[in-house]
C-alpha cells in the first residue's frame, strides 16, 4: 500500500510542476506582447510586429 500512495504523490507532484511551468509560459507571453521593448508605432502590441 505504502508504494501506491507515494506513486500517486510523485505524480500529483509532476502534474502541479507542468500545470505551473504552462501557466508562466502564458503569463511571460502575455507580459511580452503588450508594451515590451519596442512600446511605440503601431504592431508594439504583438510579438515580432512591424517595426517602423
């Protein structure tokens, strides 16, 4: 019984760790394409926007 339980824990613990790398993934692209470097002209607002 003893392996059961820490094989359900090592997975819920796997499943946290991607749950929040996916969420700062998100978060870091979101950050990114509004404002970022580049904050003036138009496509500032978008990652890799026309820079003129």
């Amino acid at each position: 019984m003893k392996s059961k339980n820490i094989r359900i824990m090592a997975m819920s613990i796997l499943l946290l760790l991607l749950f929040a790398m996916t969420l700062e993934a998100g978060n870091r692209k979101g950050s990114k394409r509004v404002g970022g470097t580049n904050g003036k002209g138009k496509g500032s607002h978008y990652v890799g926007g026309n820079k003129k």
